[in-house]
C-alpha cells in the first residue's frame, strides 16, 4: 500500500523563503503547532488536513510529499 511523507527539506525551504517559523506554519495551514511540529519531525504521517493545508498555503504537492511503495 502506498504511503504518503513529506519531504521535511522541501517544505522547511518553503517556510524559510518566507520567514516562517513552525509555529507560523501551523498557523497559516490552521493546524496545531504540535500536529506540524510531530509531522515535521517525523513521528506522524500527514493526514488530510496536512496535506489540504500545505495546498492552501501554496505548497505544490509534487514538491511538498513523497509517495513511497508505488509500482513503477
């Protein structure tokens, strides 16, 4: 089954072209701080909302996620 994970440096070089902190993140995605911060430091899997919110903030997915265990 393929599993969804983010790809931390992308999304951190996203955070700091604009200046964002962690806390900011969450704020911008209207998520808890220690739902990204968990996500970001890999002990969660994103769900839904995480993914919606990078979406919303302007992550492009291609960039933002990894899809692990897909066929080629």
């Amino acid at each position: 089954m393929p599993t969804l994970r983010v790809n931390v440096p992308e999304v951190r070089r996203f955070m700091q072209e604009r200046g964002w902190s962690e806390r900011d993140l969450a704020t911008h995605m209207d998520l808890a701080y220690s739902y990204v911060n968990r996500v970001l430091g890999l002990k969660r899997q994103p769900g839904a909302k995480f993914v919606a919110g990078a979406l919303t903030v302007g992550m492009h997915i291609e960039d933002a996620f990894i899809i692990d265990g897909t066929k080629s």
